[in-house]
C-alpha cells in the first residue's frame, strides 16, 4: 500500500512538472508574438518619423538627359512646359522602394482619372545594374502602363549623387547592402523648379492631388 501511495505522488508530482513546463512555454511564445508585434509597430512608427524633407523649395532641377526604360534618351527639356513628379529608386531595393511604388503608381492613376498630365521620372541609383531592360521588368511588376512613367540610367553612381545632392538636396551613400536614399515625392513646376515634397511612404492621395493640381501650369 505504502509502495502504491509513493508510485502515485511520484506520478503526480511529474504531471505538474510538464503542467507548469507548457503554461510557461506557452506564455513564453505569447510573451514573443506580442514582443514581434511591438517590435514591428515600432519599427513602422519610426520609419514614419524619420522623415525629413530634403529639398529647398523652389531650387531648380540641374539640367540632365539620360536613358530612360525604353533605351531613347530623355531629359529636362522632355519635361518642359509641364508639371512632373520625381523620386529616386533602384530594382534591387528591399525596403524603400517596395513602399513607394505601388503608391506612386496609384497617384498616377487618380492623376489620370482627373484628366490630369503628369508624368512621373524615377532616377535609379544603381545604374551599373539597372539598365534600360531590368528597369522596364521592375516597373512592370507595378504597372503594364508606362505611358507616363520614365526610368531613368545611363550615367554613373557619382553623376547621379552629384545630381541627385545640388537638384533635391538628397544624399545618395553607397553601402554594402545597396544605396542608402530618401522616400521623398519631389514636384516640379512647368520651369523646372522644385516646389513641393511629399513622404512617398504616405498614401495620402487627396493631399497630393490637390498639392499637385495647386502648381500653376502656365
């Protein structure tokens, strides 16, 4: 009898042994979701506050002509007369740019419903990798109508740092990773002035149409 009553504690003390071992293991896995969730939300929050607009308003763009998706040369006096949207990206890009891009392409099209001609130049920052035909695969991934889109190459890392630094005020870094480069949305006025600098992050389309349809066109 003496035997069967040990047996049995000895059964039930290892019973609540593995109890406790899977609450605790349990509460540990909780205890790591909700750490992932607090991690993530706030690594969102700050990739939002980390914005900062680059650009000085009303400085004008630098006189260019490179190659665009299509291989034809294109440059700023395409644009001329006309109001245009510009931001800088490169197609192998795996955290900007997989943000802005559906955005961008979005905006185009509440532009066009509007009746509205914009055309939107993306200057890649990579341009040893990214020529004309990896930029038109990347941007097809996005949109099968690049009517009024411009992937720009055909120049190298330092023209396009310089270009990109003394036109948008924006700082291209190389790394080993790939390019370090802003988010930013720039506006161009029909003289090729920089007049307006939205987070290309923030799909805030209403407030970028009425900024974009606010830029006097003549």
């Amino acid at each position: 009898m003496k035997k069967w009553k040990k047996g049995f504690v000895a059964l039930l003390s290892c019973f609540f042994i593995v109890l406790v071992g899977c609450n605790q293991t349990a509460h540990d896995h909780s205890s790591g979701e909700k750490e992932m969730q607090v991690t993530s939300h706030e690594s969102a929050s700050m990739t939002h506050q980390s914005f900062q607009p680059t650009a000085t308003l009303g400085s004008q763009v630098k006189d260019f002509r490179f190659t665009d998706q299509e291989g034809k040369e294109f440059g700023l006096q395409d644009l001329k007369g006309k109001v245009w949207v510009a931001d800088f990206i490169f197609t192998r890009c795996t955290h900007i740019c997989p943000l802005t891009m559906p955005i961008k392409v979005k905006l185009d099209q509440e532009l066009r419903k509007k009746g509205l001609d914009v055309p939107f130049v993306s200057f890649t920052v990579e341009p040893d990798h990214d020529s004309p035909v990896v930029l038109k695969d990347f941007a097809k991934k996005y949109s099968d109508d690049l009517h009024k889109s411009h992937y720009l190459t055909g120049y190298s890392f330092e023209q396009i740092q310089k270009f990109a630094k003394s036109s948008f005020g924006q700082e291209l870094i190389q790394m080993d990773s790939g390019v370090k480069h802003g988010r930013s949305f720039y506006i161009i006025d029909t003289s090729g002035k920089v007049v307006k600098e939205f987070d290309g992050t923030e799909p805030d389309y209403h407030h970028m149409l009425q900024e974009i349809q606010s830029v006097p066109t003549s």
